[in-house]
C-alpha cells in the first residue's frame, strides 16, 4: 500500500513557491509514496519532479474553464487554458490521460454553484476529488464525497498543498499501481484521510500571487 496525495501544487504555479527539493524532502519525512503534481496550466514543474523524486510522480494540471478548474492527470503534454470544459477533456482524453473534478464544491457555500458538477460533464469524468484540504467548509466536503458516490465515479484526495507544510495533510492509502487503468483500480481500493488545513494557508496563496504578478512570474522561480 502507498499514500497518495492527489493534488499539490509547486513553484511552477503562479501562486506558490515551494521548491522541487522541499517537496521531495517533505514526502520522504512523512511518508507519502505518490503525489499528483497539478500546477496551474502547467506541467513543467510535474515533468521536472518526476524526474528527480525516488518515489511516484504523476503529472497533472489543474486547467482553467469558463466553468471551472479541470484536473488532467496522466499527462504528456499541457492542456491549454481557457476552452470550454468539453475540449479539454477531449485533449486530457486525447493522450491517454484521466479527467478530475478537484473541490466540486470547495469555495463556496452552495452545493449547486460549480457547472463543473452538471450531467453533461460528470458523464465525461473518471475522478471526483471527495476531499480537499484546503476546502473550507464541512458541509461541502461532506457534498463532494456524496457526489462521488451518486455518479459512481472514483474518490480521491489532495491536500491542494501551496505550502511545503500542507503536503500530506489528505492522501488515500492505495495499492500500488502501474499507468491510469490501473491506477483507477487501486483508487476504488484505497481508503482517504484528511485533515482541514488553516485559513491561514490561504493567504500564502495570495502573497504568492501577488508577489509573482508584481515582479513577473518566472516558471520554477521562487523570486
């Protein structure tokens, strides 16, 4: 069995600055085996990682929609942002790559303001992210694992770590795996944990954004 944290963010997102270093020291300290690298419309930072970390690396994204964030995992090549949420599935689709839905209901109080959680586009997805981290409220983490559970569709959990400190705070406990069949498989198996992290994570985020707006944000650059 292996602890996956199914979504983190690195420097090569526009609103963080943890190094490819402090992640790959953070996981062999805590003891997570696998993490999905889901920058924001990148996989520059995923690719490098997986490179150099001794343990599972999958790349993802995190791809901006006119609905929404779409997670791609499995991934060749980025996905460009801003098409409609049927043509980036169709790309994640397109190189053999699975199709997520991080924090359905994760930043807002009412169960039915993502688009992203409509029949047209559910039909569409392999993986809901039924816990994340930093997803403030309890009824809609409670929602998310719900919606998993109507559409039939794969749990996972992610941290959505921003912050070196966040990584390993929701994980699923998982066999082994080997590419994305196999890997859905082993996520039907696996068990979640998580634990809320603090508002305070939040305004990490923000600093993060701001700062790399203001001077320029360079991918992999923690200015």
């Amino acid at each position: 069995m292996i602890r996956a944290d199914l979504h983190i963010h690195t420097c090569y997102s526009i609103d963080c600055f943890t190094s490819l270093e402090e992640i790959v020291e953070r996981c062999l300290k805590i003891g997570i085996g696998c993490v999905a690298v889901a920058d924001h419309n990148t996989i520059d930072g995923a690719l490098k990682l997986r490179e150099m970390a001794p343990f599972k690396v999958i790349v993802a994204e995190e791809v901006q929609t006119p609905a929404g964030e779409i997670m791609g995992l499995f991934l060749s090549e980025r996905v460009r942002p801003g098409l409609s949420p049927q043509e980036t599935i169709s790309l994640i689709r397109s190189q053999g790559g699975l199709v997520a839905i991080p924090h359905p209901f994760g930043r807002a109080l009412s169960p039915n303001s993502n688009k992203l959680t409509s029949t047209e586009v559910l039909s569409q997805v392999d993986i809901i992210e039924a816990y994340n981290s930093r997803t403030p409220f309890s009824r809609s983490i409670a929602r998310a694992r719900e919606l998993a559970i109507e559409q039939g569709k794969a749990a996972s959990a992610g941290s959505d770590a921003h912050t070196v400190q966040e990584i390993g705070r929701a994980y699923v406990e998982m066999p082994d795996f080997d590419g994305p069949r196999d890997f859905l498989e082993s996520l039907a198996k696996g068990t979640i944990f998580g634990r809320k992290s603090s508002h305070m994570a939040h305004f990490s985020s923000t600093w993060a954004r701001m700062r790399k707006t203001v001077l320029g944000h360079t991918s992999g650059s923690s200015l």
